[in-house]
C-alpha cells in the first residue's frame, strides 16, 4: 500500500517485555496488548496500550459503562483475562515443553 506500518497488535495475550522492544526495533510507534487496562506505558519511542474487549450480545449499558471508566466493569474484564492467563500458562507451557523441536 506504499504506507509504513506504525501501529500492530498482539493476539492472545502472546504480549512480553521482547515482543515490545522487537516492535519498537521494527519502528512501530505504538502496539495493543490484549490486556484490559487502561494504562499505557512506553518502550522507547512505541506507546504499548491494553484494550477491553466487546463481544457479541454485550448490551450498550455494560458498553457505555466500560467506555466510562467504570471501576466494576473494567476490573471484571481484568480479573476474567488473568484468569484465563493462568490456564493458559498451565496447560500451553507444557504442551510446548512436550512439541518442541
């Protein structure tokens, strides 16, 4: 498209300290985690910011209220993300151990 890419995002809570410092390297100036909070922080000269999640069926109230900075609301998306994190940590880490090459 002859434009340089200066945004991406990382899928899956895959996000680390290197896959940020490999973005900056790459010249992105900013990159989204998949973890739900509102603060952002940098990487040298790459903004890194989390994202809350909307999905189908969500209704416009609990929309609304995440858009709001509602405390509840975000810290149920926090919790329910780390959660997953952890699962994801038990079962995945090994499962590599166990494909590697």
């Amino acid at each position: 498209m002859g434009k340089e890419v200066a945004t991406a995002s990382v899928p899956g809570g895959f996000y680390s300290a290197k896959v940020a410092r490999a973005a900056e390297t790459a010249g992105l100036l900013r990159l989204f985690t998949s973890e739900p909070v509102a603060r952002s922080w940098d990487v040298g000269r790459c903004r890194v910011l989390g994202r809350f999640t909307l999905t189908r069926g969500m209704s416009g109230r609990k929309v609304a209220r995440l858009a709001a900075g509602s405390v509840p609301e975000r810290a149920g998306q926090y919790l329910a993300w780390n959660l997953k994190k952890a699962v994801k940590a038990a079962v995945l880490r090994p499962y590599w151990a166990l494909t590697a090459p």
